[in-house]
C-alpha cells in the first residue's frame, strides 16, 4: 500500500476500489425516547460515516414515533453496512433506503425538499435585485426593513444552493436551512 493511502479510520475506505459512492436518503422510524437520536448519529461517527443532511421530527404523536431522514455519502456495500447496522438499534421500528426504493419504483430519486431562510442585506439596485430574484426563485419575503430582507425558501437542494449563490454578492449575511425531507411517490407509506 503506498504512503499516500494509508487506511483513515473511515469505512469508506474499506470499500472496493470500483465501487463507486453515491448520496443515498434513508428514512428511519424510531421510538420517540430520549437517546434514540444519539445512538443513531454515534452509529454514523463512531464508524467513520458522514451524515450530510439529517432532520427528526415526531410524525406519529399517538404511537410515540419519530422519523429520522438521514443524507448519507458512500458505496454500495457501505450503505448496505448503514442500514443493517442501523436495524440492529433498539428502538429503530424499520429502515427504509428512499434512494434504492425509488429505482425500484422507475424514478430517478425520492422526493426531496429543504427550507432555507436567508437573509440578504442591501440597498437601491442590490435591493431591487435581490427582491426580482427570489421572486424568480418563488421565494417568500418573511421580514424586511430598511436595511435587510430574510426570505423564506422550499424547494430541491440545488435550487435552495442556487438561491444562495445568487445572494452572495448582493449582500448575504447568513442562511439556516432545515435538512432535507424525503419520501417515496406511490400510494404505499414507508
């Protein structure tokens, strides 16, 4: 093994040279307890794997469940290792990866939506332009005064960085997003 690749820790390095890795979106049904989030998120660091997008929110108040999106980046065989070893969690109910069941349903990718607010200082034809522009992007104006705007924004990933982008020179401040929030088309749930 030469120097320049010695193992990281990581799992991603275990991973077959030909194995390409790709962004997969796995929802996970959990109990609603204190410590479920940790337990899931120290499975992602305690192996080396990174979460590039996470939201929970409880989705079944009644039955005390929460659901867990989870962005994650790697190979096939490392996302299979993910999901199995998340399904080995206690109060995980069940485990689904949106990615892999979209293909199996004939789309490309599972529906995936983000919130953004950003926030976007600026005066005369900054103003005026940052205004025509979320417009454009459908973006909505949730606090404004003489000197900023902070607007809302719902869409796909690349639209809600394209927005960003768009701000930058126009006098961004600062952005918040949300995470993604992901399901499959079709009339079967999770």
């Amino acid at each position: 093994m030469s120097a320049h690749l010695q193992p990281t820790g990581s799992a991603y390095f275990i991973a077959a040279e030909t194995q390409v890795s790709e962004n997969h979106t796995l929802s996970v049904l959990v109990s609603n307890e204190p410590g479920v989030l940790a337990r899931v998120i120290g499975l992602f660091s305690g192996r080396g794997y990174n979460i590039e997008s996470l939201t929970v929110s409880e989705t079944e108040h009644q039955a005390h469940l929460s659901r867990i999106t989870i962005v994650t980046r790697g190979t096939p065989h490392v996302l299979e290792q993910i999901k199995a070893q998340l399904e080995r969690i206690v109060p995980v109910h069940r485990v689904v990866d949106l990615t892999v069941r979209a293909k199996d349903l004939g789309h490309e990718r599972p529906l995936e939506r983000e919130l953004a607010l950003v926030k976007v200082s600026g005066t005369g034809d900054h103003r005026v332009e940052a205004l025509r522009l979320a417009d454009a992007f459908r973006a909505s104006v949730i606090d404004a005064n003489t000197e900023h705007f902070v607007f809302e924004i719902t869409g796909k990933v690349s639209k809600i960085d394209q927005f960003i982008a768009i701000m930058k020179p126009l006098g961004l401040i600062e952005v918040c997003r949300t995470g993604i929030a992901a399901m499959n088309r079709g009339p079967q749930g999770m």
